[in-house]
C-alpha cells in the first residue's frame, strides 16, 4: 500500500507558515539554576491580618496561626471571620463570598481527645498527610457534615468542602474550607504554613 504524496516536496502555496524574510536573533537561552540556591520561600497570605485575629483570640495560646501560601488561583480578598472563642479570616471572591479561608475555633471537648489521627482518619472520608507543618500535621476532609463527595458532583464544586486539620503542638482543630471544588481544597490544604506570632 502507498500513500501518494508523501514524498513531494510541500505547496508553497498552501503552507501555513512561511520563512522570515530578515535573519532572526537566536534564542536567548534560560539562565542557569543555581543548585545550591536557597528556595525561594512561599508568599504567605494575609499574614497580618491573620496576627491580628489570632492575637485576640481566646485560644490564642492552644491554637497558633496559620496561614495560605496559596489561594489556588482564586484571587480571594481576605477579610475576618467570626469563630467563637478562635479566631479566622475568610477570602471572598467576586462570585463568592467567603468562597474559601482558615480558622483555628475555640476547642471543643473532641480536641483533646486521645488518637486525634484515628479519630479523624474515622470521620471523614478522606485523609491526607501534611508534611510541610510541624510533625505530626495531617487533615481529614470531605464535603461539610463529613460526608463524601457525591457521584453525581466529585469535584465538588459548589458544595462547602471542609478539612479539620490537627498540627502537632496545638490543642484546636483547625478548619479549612472551599466552596471553590475538592481539588482547590487540596492546594489550599497543601499551603499551609505556620504564621508569624511576633
């Protein structure tokens, strides 16, 4: 079998692109990463107005700040957020107000529990390891009420996606949230950092 054509040089006439006319510079090449570089650390988000919430908050010594290093392209205006006895900042986008934050509540009788890794892991339907907080740091998430993300919707969009999520050294249960799907509560999860305290 032979194809015809294949061989034959192309149609001027009926190329879609065409050689420049004038000699072009060369590419500039990237400039070489430096290995032994310090990384660049990752831009914290509203790190002073997340001070000032947890700086008058009543755990403030049981729950220490923390903060996103990501808003998963969101683009969300901070803004405080009521949470009895701890503090919060919620992040409103245009179309959604509140549309995803960080909170560390006032502690409730379940955070001092024993097991708080198997507790979680038991109530929610999915569970993730946090690495880049202080050791142990993990969170167990799902759609609020700890349910899991339906068939019918599992990327969760426009559900309330919540995450509680335990550091090691504090006594409250952090909350987590979106609104914005599963997947933008995952980067938000991922971009945690403990904040400034001084």
């Amino acid at each position: 079998m032979s194809v015809a054509g294949c061989d034959a040089p192309p149609d001027p006439e009926k190329s879609g692109t065409e050689a420049p006319s004038t000699p072009q510079p060369p590419v500039e090449p990237s400039p070489p990463v430096d290995p032994d570089a310090a990384p660049i650390p990752p831009q914290r988000l509203a790190v002073d107005l997340t001070r000032n919430e947890w700086a008058t908050a009543e755990n403030k010594a049981q729950c220490a700040p923390l903060v996103l290093t990501s808003d998963g392209g969101a683009k969300g205006e901070p803004r405080r957020a009521n949470f009895a006895g701890g503090w919060g900042v919620a992040f409103d986008t245009d179309d959604v107000r509140s549309a995803f934050g960080v909170a560390g509540p006032g502690l409730v009788p379940a955070d001092s529990a024993d097991g708080q890794r198997a507790r979680i892991r038991g109530q929610w339907p999915y569970f993730i390891e946090l690495p880049d907080l202080p050791q142990p740091a993990f969170a167990g998430y799902g759609i609020e009420g700890a349910a899991p993300y339906s068939t019918d919707t599992p990327d969760g969009v426009g559900d309330n996606s919540l995450a509680y999520v335990r550091v090691a050294g504090q006594a409250c249960t952090y909350n987590v949230w979106s609104r914005l799907g599963r997947a933008h509560l995952e980067v938000l999860l991922q971009s945690l950092r403990p904040g400034a305290v001084e």
